[in-house]
C-alpha cells in the first residue's frame, strides 16, 4: 500500500470513536506489517486504550 493510503487509514482511524476503533482492529488480522491493522493499532495506543 502507499502512503496516501496509509496517511489516509491513519487520518480515518483518528475519527473514529474508541468502541469502533476496537472492533475494526478485532476485525483485522492483528498481523504485524497489515497496513489497517498497523494504523488502528497505533491509534489505540495513541489514545492509550486496551484491547
């Protein structure tokens, strides 16, 4: 993926509410290098939430 696609994920993932922050990341692989699950994690961690 680009990195227009990965600003964009990342930009998408800080509007989200935090319950749907989860769920999109338990609907992602959770493989490290997937480029949505990347960018949902960090945004987690950012807001310093658990999954």
């Amino acid at each position: 993926m680009d990195n227009d696609s990965s600003d964009a994920e990342a930009k998408a993932a800080g509007m989200m509410t935090d319950e749907f922050l989860r769920r999109a990341f338990e609907r992602t692989t959770g493989d490290v290098g997937d480029p949505e699950a990347d960018a949902l994690l960090a945004e987690i961690k950012r807001r310093g939430l658990d999954i």
